[in-house]
C-alpha cells in the first residue's frame, strides 16, 4: 500500500523536492502475509521517518470470536532538531497499540486503541518519558463507495502543565476502484502517531481545525490464488 498525506502548508528551511512546504507524509506498506506488515515513512514535520509492523493477532468471525485484534509497533526518529543539539537516540520514540475493532454491521465498524507511547528525552516539566492514551474510532458507510469516520486520542494520567491537547478528527473516504481518498478535518496538523497523539496543540472545539488529505494506492505483486487451486 502507497500512502501521501497532505495537511496544511508551513515553513522550513529545507525540504525534499518542495515537497516540505505543507505538511506531507509519503509512506509504503508490504503485506508480507494476509496478517502480517511492514511499512516506513517520511513527514515533512521534523523530517521525521517512521518505522512499523502489524500483527492481525485474532480475527472476528460469525461464531466464537466477536473482535479483530492487531497489534501495532512503531519507531520514529525526528531528524531535524533545532541547532543539532540533541542526538538521534533523544530524538527516538516508540509506540505499541493493541487495535480492538468490530464490525457490527455492513454499514458500522468501532475501534478501540489502547496505546503506550515512549520517548527517549522529553522536558520533564511537561510531559514524561512513559505515556498511555486510549483512542476510540468509528467508520459508517453510507454508500458503497462512501464512508464517514472518526477518532479521538484521550491521553492518561497528563501533567497540568503540558501544553498539548487531544487530538480528535473528522473524515470522509471515497472509494475509487484502487485508490481511497480521505478528505479529513482535524485538530492536529501532526500526521504521524508520535505527534498527533502526544504533541498536538490544536482544540477543534476552539476552532483550531486543519483540512488535509490522503491518498492510498493498493498494488498487488501476484495474484492471489483462487479457491480451486488450494
């Protein structure tokens, strides 16, 4: 899976290809089974680069099993850093997510995502190394092309003198043959896990909304073996 996100335009001193003149993200999904994958990505924010894999650990089914369970790890590095004076090891941060969903209908599916976020230095008068939120998110097709969804990041056992806000969004995704467009308002202009669940500084309810985009390509290497050849 190919994904680029756009989100609202900022400044930087350099950039890749002009690209870092609005907050973008490129990333790159293989799906080295029907369970398993692995992706890495760029962000115009902090020239950030993410690392990741997912596991489906459990899959819903119509008897027994009433949730799909994935379990999400992720690793991202901050490349700019302002005057170098921190290394790349500070600048790391972890993440692990558990993704519990269930499609309860053909129209609606919800999703809880208890989350762990470590970052390797942070200014402790704000915000501590170790960091749990739960995200909940829903999706609700409305047509067959056309589907509405949400999320929303409650961070846990915050200090009172961080900054930062939940990150909650909005979003409408249009299906067209190989490709999904999500056109989303949001209150982070952040992209990536690390930033939009932990250094978001915008309040959607205040009017700190920003319009951005995705755009997601599925290619397929092979074609998958029908069920009479198994």
């Amino acid at each position: 899976i190919f994904s680029h996100r756009f989100g609202a335009l900022n400044s930087g001193s350099y950039n890749l290809y002009g690209l870092d003149q609005a907050a973008v993200r490129l990333g790159l999904e293989y799906g080295i089974t029907d369970r398993l994958g692995v992706g890495f990505g760029r962000s115009s924010s902090d020239k950030m680069m993410d690392y990741y894999v997912r596991y489906k650990l459990l899959r819903q089914q119509t008897s027994g099993m009433p949730v799909t369970i994935t379990g999400f790890g992720y690793a991202s590095v901050k490349l700019a850093s302002p005057g170098d004076a921190t290394t790349l090891n500070d600048r790391t941060a972890y993440i692990t997510q558990l993704l519990i969903a269930r499609k309860f209908s053909p129209q609606l599916s919800l999703q809880l995502m208890p989350t762990f976020v470590h970052k390797n230095a942070v200014d402790k008068t704000i915000e501590s190394n170790d960091q749990l939120a739960i995200g909940v998110g829903g999706r609700f097709k409305i047509s067959r092309s056309v589907a509405i969804t949400s999320e929303y990041y409650h961070r846990l056992d915050v200090k009172s003198t961080n900054p930062y806000k939940n990150s909650i969004g909005f979003g409408v995704d249009i299906e067209t043959g190989g490709h999904v467009f999500q056109l989303l308002l949001s209150s982070s202009q952040r992209i990536t896990e690390r930033t939009f669940i932990t250094e978001s500084t915008g309040d959607f309810f205040n009017g700190d909304i920003h319009l951005g985009f995705n755009v997601t390509r599925a290619f397929q290497l092979k074609k998958p073996k029908s069920k009479l050849a198994q």
